[in-house]
C-alpha cells in the first residue's frame, strides 16, 4: 500500500543517462510518489552526471573500487529504493545488503537489462540477440541479486524483429520499451505493490 509520502531512491548510471532522464522526468510528473536523493556514477566523464545536474539532483562519481564510500553516500541519503539505470558493474555486497528488506525477502534494487531474461545475460543485450537473428526480444525489469542479471522478474516487454530491421532499429524498439518500463516498475515500488511469492519450489515476483 502506498505509505503516503515520496519514495526516496537512488540511481546508479555509468552511461548516456536516458534510463536516469526518464526517471527523473517521472518525478516532476509524480512529486508526490517519486524522489530522487542522488545518482550515482562510476566514471567522471559520463552524461549521466549532466543529466543528474539538470534535474538539480546531486550527482556523485564513486570508483566501484570505493564501496565504502559508496555506502556513506547511502547513510547520508537513506535511499528506500535503488534504481540500476545502466551502471555497468556488479554492486557490491555491502550495497545489497544496505537495501535489503527483512520482511520481504529481497534488496530493493532493480536493474533494466536489455533482453527477456534469462536470455542473454551480461553486456549487449541487443546486439547479441540481432546476430543470434531472434524474432522477438525485449526488456526486462528485474530485483538485483548477488548474481549477474539473476533476480526476479519484475515487468516484462517484448517487440518483434522485422525483416527491414538492421541492428540500430531492432537496438532503438528496445531502448524505447525502456524509458517506459523503468519508470513504470519505480511507480509499483513507489505504490509498495512488488512482492516475492514463493510456491512449490517456484519463486516470481507478484504485484499486488
Ligand atoms: C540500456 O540499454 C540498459 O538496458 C542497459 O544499459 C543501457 C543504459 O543506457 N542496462 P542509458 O545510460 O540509460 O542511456
């Protein structure tokens, strides 16, 4: 049940920040559900900072090899949610530590990975899927566990390769679904609606 105050999260990019643009546009819209306490980026010389600044978010640059500092940006911030918007490293245990929740089973952290996991785990999503000559790919929005890219389904969204399609059209139906999934997945955790069901040995993601 949404609790009746924003949900302070945090966003962790090490890209171009598209995924980091479309959360914080989310915010403006949805105040009263939505805020963003910082971004987080592992290399200085990354749009996604940019990005952060415009939206008058602080935007911090801490080396993966710095966890420690990592999580005294957490303590300071008190994140409810984190939000992997293409950070391209494995977080540290100590970070999923930090957002675990007792009672639900699982960190509150999602990621957006470029495929319909499990296929294609890992880096380019997209352009291996183009080269396998998939007829259908996606994206995913998913919990993050200790594991790369193995936690549970949160949304799901296909689209289909056409035969016009080249590598940069079939990449650009993907990075649409994207901007519209994430925000969208930050919403049901906002409206506390993502619970983890565990029946007969199957475990998934419900939202309620
Ligand atoms: C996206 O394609 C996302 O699926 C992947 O990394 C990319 C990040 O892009 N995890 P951006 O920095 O949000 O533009």
């Amino acid at each position: 049940m949404w609790a009746g105050k924003p949900l302070d999260f945090v966003i962790l990019a090490s890209g171009t920040g598209s995924n980091a643009r479309a959360l914080l546009q989310r915010t403006q819209a949805k105040p009263e559900l939505l805020r963003c306490v910082g971004l987080v980026t592992d290399r200085a010389d990354v749009p996604a900072l940019s990005v952060a600044a415009s939206f008058g978010v602080e935007g911090r640059v801490i080396s993966a090899k710095e966890p420690a500092a990592l999580l005294e940006f957490l303590r300071q911030k008190q994140p409810r949610w984190a939000c992997l918007a293409g950070y391209k490293r494995l977080v540290p245990k100590e970070f999923l530590d930090f957002f675990h929740d007792e009672a639900k089973g699982f960190a509150r952290v999602m990621n957006v990975h470029p495929s319909l996991l499990p296929a294609y785990p890992g880096l380019n999503g997209y352009s291996r899927a183009f080269a396998d000559g998939v007829k259908v790919s996606g994206v995913t929005l998913h919990l993050v566990d200790s594991g790369l890219d193995t936690g549970h389904v949160i949304l799901q969204q296909a689209f289909a390769r056409d035969e016009a399609d080249n590598e940069e059209s079939f990449t650009a139906k993907g990075r649409a679904i994207e901007l519209e999934l994430f925000p969208r997945a930050l919403e049901l955790a906002a409206q506390d609606r993502i619970q983890v069901r565990e029946e007969k040995g199957a475990r998934w993601v419900s939202l309620e």
